[in-house]
C-alpha cells in the first residue's frame, strides 16, 4: 500500500486531535504574536546585576558598576554568532543616538579568544564598551533566570542597577529606544 493510501486511514485519528490541541492553545489577544522577546520586569521585582568587571577588548580596564545612574543596555554576544553580526550596527546607532539621553551599552563578549572578540570589535566599529568573558565566568554570577540561554542575549539595567527587562532576540535601533523609554523615565 502506497503511504498516500494511508492518510484517509489516519485522518478520523488525526482530526481530534487537532481539535483538542487548539482548545488547550491559551487565548491570544488579536494580532499578539505568539512569543514576544521581551520580557519586563516589574519595579518591585527587580534584582540587582552583579558587577561585571575585567578587561575590555581593547585592555582596558571595565565595570558594569561604572555606569551606575545610567540606564545600560547589556548585550551578551560572541564573533561567530550570526545574529549578533546583525545588531552590532544596530547597538552602535543605538549607544550613539542615546548616550547623551543617558543610555550606555555595555557588551559581554563569550568568545573563547580575546582576538576574535577585538577583530569582531573592530569590524563592527562598535561604539561602545565590550568586557571580554571567555566561559562566561562572569555572567554565571547573573541571578538565577537571567543567565544567557542562547545569543544575542540582551538585559536592560535600570539607573539603580536593577534588572529591569531581558531580550531574546537580536535588537534593532528602534527597539532599544522603545525598550529604554519607560526606564529613562523613571
């Protein structure tokens, strides 16, 4: 028996099952999509980011506690990653756009070499600060829910040093001053 035979066989099977699995979908609002990147977090939730400190790609040395009072944008990359390639760009419009509003970004680099990470830097012309973090050492000091299941991993910082939001998606220029608005503000 030919495989296209057998669906007529399966579908009394397959029909409800399909329909138990859309009565079970939680309900979505109209237009919503299914997943969104973002996720806030409330004012009285928030948790404290550790200070990130070490050496950045270029040497020097940096801290995540320097820019205490700002709102920072922590973006978590590494140079063979795709879809980081595609928002560095991005990031730089965004740190050079904002930085007078109050807005830094700070980058974690993951990759497993500092070279890699400078070259990345340097193609990228990134504008902003990037703490190299071979094995994610540091990041492993993020509080539990907020270490980095996938890249680009990006967590928003209020000016007290608070997580404030996570992003699961590459960012654009606009998202970072939709995302940055309501925490500038507070």
């Amino acid at each position: 028996m030919k495989s296209h035979r057998r669906l007529p066989l399966l579908a009394p099977l397959l029909v409800p099952l399909l329909v138990l699995a859309a009565a079970c979908a939680p309900p979505r609002e109209a237009g919503a999509s299914p997943v969104s990147p973002l996720t806030r977090v409330p004012a009285a939730d928030r948790r404290t980011a550790p200070d990130l400190a070490g050496s950045s790609l270029d040497g020097r040395p940096v801290s995540l506690a320097a820019y205490r009072g700002r709102v920072v944008v922590l973006n978590v990359w590494a140079s063979w990653c795709g879809p980081c390639r595609a928002e560095a760009p991005e990031l730089s419009r965004a740190q050079q756009a904002l930085a007078a509003q109050g807005v830094q970004v700070f980058g974690v680099d993951t990759d497993a070499r500092q070279d890699k990470g400078r070259a990345f830097q340097d193609e990228h012309h990134l504008t902003y600060p990037s703490l190299h973090d071979a094995g994610s050492r540091k990041l492993v000091r993020l509080p539990k829910g907020y270490l980095p299941q996938a890249l680009p991993y990006t967590l928003f910082i209020d000016r007290d040093g608070k997580i404030a939001a996570k992003y699961l998606s590459p960012l654009t220029e606009a998202d970072v001053r939709t995302i940055t608005r309501p925490l500038l503000a507070e």
